[in-house]
C-alpha cells in the first residue's frame, strides 16, 4: 500500500509553525505568562495574525493591496520586536545602574546601526522620494528589510548580554527571560545566515541556462525551509519552557502564602486577646459597684 501525500514541504511547515504558535499562545495565558511578557505575547500574536494574512488572505486579494498588507503588517511585526527587546532587558537587568543602562543602550544600538549601514545595498535617494505608489511600497520594503535586520542584531547581542550577565542581575540559566531570549536569538542568528546566503546566491551564481536556474532556486527554497525549521523548533522550545515554573517559583509562592496565613492567624490572636481583656471604663464600673 502506497500513500500518497499533496503536501509540500511548505505547507506541512506552515501548518505546524502556525499550530505552535497557537499552543504557545495558550500557554502564555493559561500559565500567567502574558501579564509578565506581555509584548512577547503580542509579538506571537501578531506572528500568527501574518501567517495567516499570508497564506489565506493575500491570495484573495489583488497583488498591490495584497503586498500593502503583508507590508505595513511586516513593519509593527519590527516595531513590536523591538519592544520586546526592551521587555526582556527590563526583566533581566533590574539591578542594573541608570549608566550602565545608558552604556548597554548606547553599544546594542551603535552595534546595530553600524551593521544597517555597511550591509547591504540602500536605494537610491530619487527611488525613495520620488512620488508614487510603487515608491510608497519600495519605502515600506525597506524599513521592513532594514528593520529585520536591525532587529535581529540587537537580539543577537541583548541575547549574548543576558546570557553572560543575566545571572548576576536576576535573569538565572533557566529564568523565563533567559529562556524567551536564547530562543529569540537562535532565531535570529537563523535569519541572519539565511540572509547572508541568499546574497551570496544572488551576486556569486551564474544563471546560463534553465538548469541552472532550477538548482539555484530549489537551493533557495531549501534554505528557506531550513530557517522556517529552526523558528518551528525555537517555538517548541517556548512552548516547554513557558509551560514549567522558574527555579524557585514554587517556594516564593509558598513563602508568600505561609506570611500571609502568620498574619491572618496573628491578626485573629489579636483579636481574641483584646476581646479577652475587660474595658477599661466597665473595669472601673465593677470595681465602683
């Protein structure tokens, strides 16, 4: 018996990083998770809300509005990432001096900023201002395309100074902070290595004939779904990660719970002692009498 499957590599990748990405999002709320990242609960969200625009949305609508959406979409997916990177070093860097936040800004953002300039080709001054639709869309590509790559470096860093120092200031091996970063930073070291490659591809290949041309797009697309793996993979490691407790969770909660019940017990001791003891006026009523 032969089983024949219609799937392609694509959708079977679609299908489970779009399923991952609701099981996480179950998980960030069902286990609190949410009312401490909440931007990180945002950004999976709104993962989801683009997956889903682009695989069933965008192929009813036409090419220009299509790419409009998938556009303006792709640019708060920037924004909202960038906010979470302010999130994870709010959590893991608490004890942290105001010029030590100032000198760690300054670095990631210098860092990131110097990579946005020197890699990668930026459009012409006239293609960017020139007034059109298709200049309007070509400037919303680029501050996709730029923003991607900002992004992705300050996480690449913001993950290697959790990582190194998290402990020290409060983001242990295995805090939820720690954890979100490790994975935000596989990631993105992921897209990196898929950029540099397909640029690679694009400026060393030579395309002389429609073999050629065949080779080097399935080497595209294999690349792609490599990237697309490593993202699924980085979204069952949240998924475990979110679902446990932090080391020392648990006995925080019960150390919370044991003071609370001391002063409930304390507070009705009280209570019964001062309605033990006789009133000072009745006192002096029966001693009268």
């Amino acid at each position: 018996m032969h089983f024949n499957f219609d799937f392609s590599a694509a959708q079977v990748l679609w299908t489970l990083t779009f399923a991952a990405l609701l099981v996480l999002l179950v998980v960030l709320l069902g286990r609190d998770r949410a009312q401490r990242f909440p931007w990180f609960t945002a950004s999976i969200a709104l993962m989801g809300v683009l997956l889903l625009t682009t695989q069933v949305l965008l192929s009813k609508m036409s090419r220009f509005t299509g790419t409009e959406v998938f556009l303006i979409l792709s640019n708060l997916e920037v924004v909202v990432s960038l906010l979470v990177l302010v999130e994870l070093a709010r959590r893991s860097f608490r004890g942290v001096s105001r010029l030590g936040w100032i000198i760690g800004t300054l670095v990631i953002v210098g860092v990131g900023a110097a990579v946005l300039v020197f890699w990668g080709q930026w459009p012409a001054w006239k293609t960017l201002t020139a007034a059109s639709e298709l200049a309007t869309i070509r400037l919303m590509d680029l501050a996709v395309d730029k923003g991607i790559l900002f992004s992705s470096i300050a996480t690449v860093e913001l993950g290697l100074l959790i990582t190194l120092l998290g402990r020290r200031f409060g983001a242990g091996w295995h805090s939820h902070a720690q954890r979100i970063a490790i994975g935000l930073s596989t990631a993105a070291l992921a897209q990196l290595t898929l950029r540099e490659s397909l640029q690679a591809i694009g400026t060393r290949t030579h395309i002389h004939t429609q073999a050629d041309y065949d080779r080097v797009m399935d080497l595209r697309d294999k690349l792609i779904h490599g990237n697309n793996a490593v993202y699924l993979c980085v979204l069952a490691w949240w998924i475990a990660c979110m679902w446990f407790d932090e080391p020392g969770a648990a006995s925080a909660a019960e150390a919370e719970t044991e003071t609370a019940e001391g002063e409930a017990v304390g507070s009705e001791g009280l209570e019964a002692v001062e309605e033990s003891e006789p009133h000072p006026r009745s006192a002096g009523t029966d001693a009268h009498n």
